[in-house]
C-alpha cells in the first residue's frame, strides 16, 4: 500500500530540544494543546518521508507542550529534530462531528460567493484573537473570516466547495 501526504494531518512541530536527555518542545496545532500528547506514533517529515517516532511520554509546559520520543537520548539528537512537522495518521483521528471541520479539510476547496463568484482556493487558515480566518488565493488574496451562518454558508467536502456571503470586490 502506498502511503501519500494525504494520509497525515500534522499537528504540531518541534520548537527546539529541552533538557539533556532528548526531550523536545513542541508547538502543538491541537486544542487544547496537550490533546497531540493523545496521539502515538508521531510522524516527522525527514527527507521528504515521514518517519515514525513511538512517544514515551510528555507533559504541558507553560503554554506549550514537552515530550520524549524513543531512540532521542540526548540534547544532540533532539536538536537534529528542532523545525520538524509533527503528523499523525488521518486514521488516528476522531471523525469530525456534524458541522464540524478539520482546517485540513478545508485547504484545497473552492470558494464561492452565494451569487455564484468564483474567489479562489482556501490556502491555510489562520487564527486571530475574533475568529478563524480563511486565506484565499485567486486573482488576488482575500482574507474571509470563519464565521458560520453569517458569513461562511456552506461547506460540501465532497465537492471541495465553501458558499460565502462575501463581497467579491472586498
């Protein structure tokens, strides 16, 4: 079976090592930040391939998380690691309840106004202190908030289509 990026969903990266004894600090993509200490094996992105690491243990600390990945015994090595995406196997994640989405998913869809104006595709979601932010690329990039029923109408992930109620001219 072939493995495709498709099939991980990264939900974090390696910051920097911690200590002497091979942990990492991690940036975790998860809410809340310690749900990525849920998930074993880690995947990190080596070399254009994604390469398995069993999690022995971790913990939050401050607004972050620590973790210790097996065969990483030293400062060294866990340094080796600093700048990696850490990713999980799609089939590691619960299934998104009903209205509910995964920014992953929505990367990629078409959106389109309610008047049927083409905007662009969703090219990364940001987060911000009001609201999640979809970053869409087309002729130009338009910055349109996430915000159910009043501005984002629709979303069919099998047709990887999101219906705004956006200005095309804002």
């Amino acid at each position: 079976m072939t493995v495709s990026e498709t099939d991980f969903v990264v939900v974090g990266k390696v910051t920097s090592s911690y200590g002497i004894r091979g942990w990492v600090k991690v940036y975790s993509f998860t809410e809340p930040v310690t749900n990525i200490l849920d998930y074993n094996p880690w995947y990190l992105k080596q070399d254009h391939q994604w390469r398995e690491f069993t999690l022995c243990e971790g913990r939050a600390h401050g607004k972050g998380v620590v973790a210790h990945l097996q065969t990483i015994d030293d400062r060294n090595q866990a340094d080796l690691l600093r700048g990696f995406e850490i990713a999980v196997r799609r089939s590691q994640i619960p299934a998104a309840e009903t209205g509910e989405y995964y920014w992953i998913d929505l990367i990629g869809c078409r959106v389109l106004t309610v008047e049927g104006e083409d905007l662009g595709v969703v090219e990364e979601l940001m987060e911000t202190g009001a609201n999640d932010v979809l970053v869409v690329r087309g002729e130009r990039e338009r910055l349109i908030p996430y915000v159910v029923d009043e501005v984002v109408k629709d979303i069919d992930l099998e047709q990887k289509l999101i219906r705004v109620d956006w200005p095309a001219d804002f």
